[in-house]
C-alpha cells in the first residue's frame, strides 16, 4: 500500500481550526519530550551512571568535550529523523532520542546539584520554574505579535558559533565563563525559542507537527541548562 499524500502547505496558510490543532499537537509533544526527559535522567540518576558521568568529566576537559561532541551528532540525527514526515516512527524516534540525549549530557550537571551542592534541589526546582514561565511568556509574544522575526536567524547562528567556540576555549584552557556567559546564553536560548515558534506556524505543515516539537524541546533545554547555571553561580 502506498502511503497517504501529506499536505505541504504551511500550517499559516491554513484555517484558524488547522492551526489550533496543529499547535495542540505541537505542545503535546513538547510535554511528552520533557516527560521522557524526566523518565531518562531518573533512571540514569538511579542506576548510578549520573556519577559516572561527573566522576568521568569532572577535570577531564578531554572527556568532556567527547560528550559533548556524541550529543551534538545525536542531536542532529534526532532532530533530522523528526522532521520526516513521511515515517512516523522515525519521527518519534528521534523524539524520545533526543530526549535520551538531553538526559546524559544533563546527567553529571544534575547529579552535581542533587548530591554535591546542599542547596541542589532547591536550584534545580527554581530553575525548573523559571524556565517553564520564561517559556510561557516568550510562546505568547512569539504567538500574539505579528511582526516576522526571520531577521533572528543570522543573529542566533552568530550567536551559537561565537558561543560554541567559547566554550571549547573554556575546556581546552581551563577559562572560567561567568555569570554574564550564562546571562547571554539565556537571551540566546530566548530568542531562539521566539524564532522557532513563529517558524513552526510560518513554514511548518501540520503533519510535522512532533519535528516542531523537538525544534522547542531542545530550545527549551538549552534554556533550562543555563538558568539552572546562573542559579547556580547566584548562590555561589
């Protein structure tokens, strides 16, 4: 049997009930990542391997940025194996991947709050909340203002370079990124998540629906990553 034709057209170009479903969707989806996230990280947290992890990277710069580079090569499978809407398995493939993915790189950073820092859960809880609200008010402008926020793109690629190659720097020569390094990956994740919202109405078609959701899934952690971070250096 030959599969179902699926519709191309932007979810923009659609009716207002379209885009509501396509949204509900959308979102679903993101609490399902996020709830998988959780899954993950427990299980890692549990078996002992969110240890390993920290007692594997902690001064080992090397180790560190193999990690980092085995996320970034699933990231970029996960995300491309989302997006084929063609094969819904493989969309979900990627879904519950990338949030695999998040769950071990977050490991060692979570397991540093939750068993070496006495004020670990109490970061991690106000982060986590800071997080959702800032998600929440930058989804609403993204969604209630009308002005095209494409010109964002050359801005976030710039900025996610110059960030990429600092931390790197920061590895290799053992340089300390502060409080202000933190502050500026926040806007970054920020406008990223205003960028990519308007993106997934704007160019996305409705069956791409859990693509769109890892698009803000990854955003959003990105954005968790780094106020639990700044928490983190706040109360330092």
């Amino acid at each position: 049997m030959s599969a179902l034709p699926v519709d191309h057209r932007p979810v923009a170009t659609l009716d207002d009930v379209a885009r509501g479903e396509f949204l509900t969707r959308v979102y679903q989806h993101l609490l399902v990542a996020v709830g998988a996230f959780v899954a993950f990280e427990a299980l890692l947290i549990n078996l002992g391997l969110a240890e390993a992890l920290w007692d594997l990277i902690a001064g080992n710069g090397a180790a560190w940025l193999l990690v980092l580079g085995g996320f970034m090569v699933v990231n970029w499978l996960a995300t491309t194996a989302a997006h084929d809407v063609l094969q819904p398995s493989r969309q979900y493939a990627g879904l519950f991947g990338l949030a695999a993915a998040e769950a071990v790189i977050f490991a060692p950073f979570l397991h540093y709050f939750f068993e070496v820092r006495e004020d670990g859960t109490s970061s991690v809880v106000a982060a986590a909340i800071i997080t959702a609200i800032g998600f929440a008010g930058l989804t609403a402008v993204a969604l209630v203002t009308r002005r095209d926020l494409s010109f964002l793109r050359p801005i976030l690629l710039w900025a996610a370079v110059s960030a990429l190659v600092l931390i790197v720097a920061a590895v290799l020569f053992g340089l300390d990124l502060g409080i202000w390094f933190s502050v500026g990956m926040i806007a970054l994740a920020g406008g990223s998540i205003l960028y990519e919202t308007q993106t997934i109405l704007r160019r996305y078609p409705a069956a791409a629906y859990v693509g769109a959701a890892v698009q803000l899934f990854a955003s959003v952690m990105l954005l968790f990553w780094y106020v639990l971070r700044l928490v983190g250096q706040l109360r330092d």
